[in-house]
C-alpha cells in the first residue's frame, strides 16, 4: 500500500481459500466507515467498466442483501457461464446457465453484497463466509442465511463479468 492508492495488497502465509480470503477482504473493507458495500470477484473475471455502477444501485434497497452480475464466458462472449445459483426442489443447486430459470442467490464469482447484510451476519452467525466452506457452495449458505434473516438477492443483467472459470483450483497442486 503506497498511501495514495486504494488498493491494498494481502498476502498470507497459507492458502486461506476462497471463504478465508474473501472474509479478510471483506473485514478489511468494512474497516473504512466510508464503505456502503463489498464487491466479490473472482480473481481470473474482467468486468465491464459499466457493472460496479449498475450493482451499486441494484443493492440500494435496505432489504436487499446482494447484486449478482451476469457472468459470461470469457472465452466466448456471448455464452452464460452463470446468471447465479438455482434450487431444485430436491435441495440440489446448480449454476443457472439459461434465463429464466428459478434463481436463488447470487453466484460469489462476481456479487455486491451490501454492508448492512455484511455486518447483520458478522453479528448474528460470527462471521461472513462460512469458514467450514473452503472454496465453493459458501455463496449457497450465504444465499440461505440471507434468506432466512428476511434479506432478498437479486439479478443484475446489465452488469456483465467475463469469467475464464476455476484457474485458482487448475494451479493447485494435486494430492
């Protein structure tokens, strides 16, 4: 961190996975009084420069917990690779790949979760992300515990992110 910058560069000594990483972020985040939401993206997604905005107000309802942004392939454009996670009546969850198909919360990959639903989970479960999740279905618990405290999620199609999908998981090593 130079001073002037925003950005503030974390490394740790381990590998935290997506939910331990994330929660540093986020707790870092929420340090800054100034600070009315929290922007989760992958970190091998591009967004278009018109997204943050269109999330932004989306997320302005109170009772709105989080923004999903359409998440499109980054090889190919034109090709969903999710507009957020679905629920089968079989308690099954999928990546939703086809609009209109029933959504149920945003996929973490790329979602503005507002400070107000942030901090309501830090006090009421004691933490954000599940850290029991390493990495994947921590959106999904986080998508149920909104919903059962009453917060709602919502789709944003304008917001657009180009995901190249899992790179972090290719370049672990394999056991």
């Amino acid at each position: 961190y130079d001073g002037d910058s925003k950005i503030t560069v974390v490394r740790n000594e381990k590998n935290l996975g997506f939910t331990g990483g994330m929660n540093q972020g986020v707790e870092l985040a929420l340090a800054d009084p100034e600070v009315g939401s929290v922007f989760l993206l992958n970190n091998d997604a591009i967004v278009e420069p018109t997204a943050l905005m269109v999330l932004v107000n989306a997320v302005a309802d109170k009772w709105v917990a989080g923004v999903g942004a359409q998440i499109m392939k980054y090889d190919d454009r034109a090709r969903p690779d999710t507009f957020g996670i679905l629920m089968t009546t079989a308690g099954l969850s999928f990546n939703i790949t086809h609009e209109g198909q029933k959504f149920f919360c945003p996929s973490g990959g790329a979602v503005l979760y507002s400070r107000r639903f942030v901090e309501y989970l830090l006090r009421t479960d004691g933490y954000f992300f599940d850290p029991d999740f390493f990495a994947y279905a921590e959106d999904l618990d986080v998508g149920f515990r909104g919903l059962w405290y009453h917060f709602r999620f919502l789709q944003a199609p304008a917001a657009l992110v180009y995901h190249k999908g899992s790179v972090s998981a290719k370049l672990q090593p394999s056991h």
